[in-house]
C-alpha cells in the first residue's frame, strides 16, 4: 500500500462571507473520521452550483466559512479505519453528494439525493477547491486508473447529472431531444451523452461560438435563444416531422425557458427541469399539458451507480467535452465568466496552483 506525506496546511479557496468574493488562503487540513477518506483533489470542474453558493442565491442555507467545489478528481491519502474496499492511492472522486444517512426509505432505495440527511460537498460540508478534501468512504466516486484526473473533473457532477437527466426522460435511441444550455458545463456534457446514447440533439443556447461547439460536439441543430424570431417553430422544425423533440432538458440558468419548453416539447414528451436559476418559476398550460399529455419532471444528480456509468461512458472515449484548466488561484475569474455566461464548456482548476 502506498503512503502519502499529509502536509499540516494546504491552499484553499473560501467563501468568508455570502455574496463572495473567494479568498484564496492556507487552511488546515482535516483528518477523515472512521468511514472517510481524504482525497488530494488535483483538478475540480467549476459548475454553476458553486456560483449558486458562493451567492447564496438559493432557498437552502449554506455552510459559513465554505470551501467550494464538487467535481474533485485526485488520490485517496488516507482513510479511516472502516474502509475496507478503497485503498490509499486508488483514484476518487469528490462529487456533490458527499455523504448520506444510508437508513432512510430514499437511501434504502439507492434514491440517496434525496436522502433527507444528505451532506453536499462545497455547500453543507466542504468541498475540492482545496488540496485535500474529505469525503464519505461509500459516496465517493470510485475512477478508474486509466482515467485522466484533469479531464474527467467535470464528469462527478456535469456529467452524472446530465447522463441521470436524460434517463429520466425517457428518451429511446433515435428520438430527439433539446438541450437548453447547451453550449455551458452541463450542456456540452449532455450533448455528448445523448450522442452515445442513440439520441438526435437539437442545442439550444446564445451566440456563434456556442453554436459552433455544440455543433461539434454532435448537435444535429442549434437554435440561437439570442437570434431568433420564433425560438418554438425553430426547435420543432428541426426535428423530421415538425412536431417537436421527444424530450427536453432545461439546463440554463434563466427562467425564461422552463415557461417556453411545454409549447414545443412533442406530444406525450417529457420536459425535465435540471438547472435551478434563482427564485424561478415553472409554467405550463394546463389544457396542453393535458390534451398532449405532457410530463414535467425534475431531475437532481444521480445515484452511486448513476456515478459509476457516468464514468464507464468517459472511460469508453464517449466524452469529450472542451475544457479550460486555470489555477485555483483564479477561480474568482472563473466566476466573472460564468456570470457573464461567456464560459464554452467547462473551466477545470488545478490544486497545484
Ligand atoms: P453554465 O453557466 O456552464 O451553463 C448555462 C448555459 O445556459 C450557458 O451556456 C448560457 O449561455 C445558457 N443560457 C442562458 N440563458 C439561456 C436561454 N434563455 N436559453 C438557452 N440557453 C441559455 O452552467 P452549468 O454549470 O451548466 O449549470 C447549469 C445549471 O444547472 C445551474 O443552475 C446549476 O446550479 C444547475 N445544476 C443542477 C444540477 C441538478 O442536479 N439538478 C446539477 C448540477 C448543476
Ligand atoms: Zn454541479
Ligand atoms: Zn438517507
């Protein structure tokens, strides 16, 4: 069994007060309990989620100092004395669901987000935006070793919750389904995902060069929110028969498109409600809704075989989304980005600067 030197400090970044900014600074590293492990995070994908925390702009209160970040790849260091089946050196995952009660009539079901216990990394306990982080022994993502650390980062929570989104719609090998977000984090990875999965995309987001990476990474169309004279013809024109995608993913961080998705979504589709812009409202008519017997859904995460074919996906070289790695030391610019909605893709940070 390898063994690791565990420095007494590490660099971190901290969220000091609701609002931001991130503070990068020395903080102690913590020793795992018994069912722990601590992982040296070396990249962490940046998902709007930490944006969401560092802002507070959620109706769910979060820890105060906090340390982001929930798609932390890097190396178990250590562990406590009742973890059998992970081994110091193995590869691991830190992802958003950190830790869960394991007892409850959700986690007995393996529905564990739902888990009204559930510890969620970078928001109620700390998260990767450090070097060393902790996690529950049982929820960590196990990664395979001919994995790339840097590249899969964002797979621990993009790409389980899109993957976990699109089973969710019900969608079968050769129907359509539109992504709407597609060009951010959760979009590309979905682009990707429903492309191995047998689906046709239809990419919906802003301006050319979304377009154009969506375009590559498998959209058979592309609907410019930002261009477009009637968005709603537009995506039911590109599907073969006009009446619209089998599915929809709402993946965007604006309220606008959870009041549009049920006027083009096909007759007995089903829209599923991934991103969670703040303070926003869903709105449907109900006689549509009805007559073309509609299903509205949310989809939150997924579970820890979710996680484990997630990763079988990217281990397979379905997955292949364009990122762009920065110190964690930049991760406030990071931010800027985002909110600017400038960012193609994902950003992935690295611990080592
Ligand atoms: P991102 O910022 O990378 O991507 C959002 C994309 O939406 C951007 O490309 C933006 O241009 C696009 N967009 C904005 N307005 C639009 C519109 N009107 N039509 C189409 N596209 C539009 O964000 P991300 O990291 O992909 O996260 C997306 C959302 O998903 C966030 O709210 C995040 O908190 C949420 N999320 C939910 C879960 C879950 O389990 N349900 C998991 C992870 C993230
Ligand atoms: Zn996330
Ligand atoms: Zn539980």
């Amino acid at each position: 069994m390898a063994k690791f030197e565990i420095p007494s400090e590490q660099w971190a970044q901290v969220v000091e007060k609701s609002g931001g900014p991130v503070v990068y600074k020395k903080i102690p590293v913590q020793k795992p309990g018994p069912d722990e492990v601590l992982i040296n995070i070396k990249y962490s994908g940046v998902c709007h989620t930490d944006l969401h925390a560092m802002m507070g702009d959620w109706p769910l209160a979060t820890k105060l100092h906090l340390v982001g970040g929930h798609e932390g790849a890097g190396v178990i260091v250590a562990k406590g004395d009742l973890v059998t089946d992970l081994e110091l050196g193995d590869y691991a995952g830190v992802k958003w669901l950190n830790g869960s009660c394991l007892a409850c009539s959700f986690c007995m079901q393996a529905d564990e987000p739902l888990c009204p216990h559930a510890l969620l990394s970078g928001y109620t306990v700390d998260g990767s935006f450090q070097q060393y982080a902790i996690a529950k022994a049982a929820h960590v993502a196990r990664i395979p070793k001919e994995c790339d650390l840097e590249a899969v980062a964002p797979v621990l929570c993009a790409g389980i919750t899109v993957y976990k989104g699109l089973k969710e719609s019900g969608a079968r090998p050769g129907q359509y389904v539109a992504i709407v977000g597609a060009g951010g984090g959760l979009g590309s990875m979905a682009i990707q995902y429903a492309s191995a999965m047998g689906l046709h995309v239809i990419a919906i987001d802003g301006g050319e060069e979304k377009g154009k990476s969506c375009r590559t990474l498998g959209a058979s169309a592309y609907v410019d929110f930002l261009n477009t004279s009637d968005l709603v013809q537009e995506v039911k024109n590109a599907t073969p028969d006009g009446l619209g995608p089998h599915a929809v993913l709402l993946l965007a961080v604006q309220e606008k498109p959870f009041q549009q998705a049920t006027e083009y979504v096909r007759s007995r589709g089903a829209v599923v409600c991934i991103g969670l812009p703040a303070k926003a409202y869903l709105k449907a008519p109900v006689f549509d809704t009805v007559v073309r017997m509609i299903t509205i859904k949310g989809s939150y995460v997924g579970n820890r075989q979710d996680t484990q074919e997630a990763l079988d996906f990217f281990q397979r070289g379905m997955i292949k989304v364009p990122i762009k790695t920065v110190g964690l030391s930049e991760l406030q610019d990071v931010y800027k980005m985002m909110e600017e909605g400038k960012i193609v893709g994902r950003y992935v940070v690295d611990t080592s600067r």
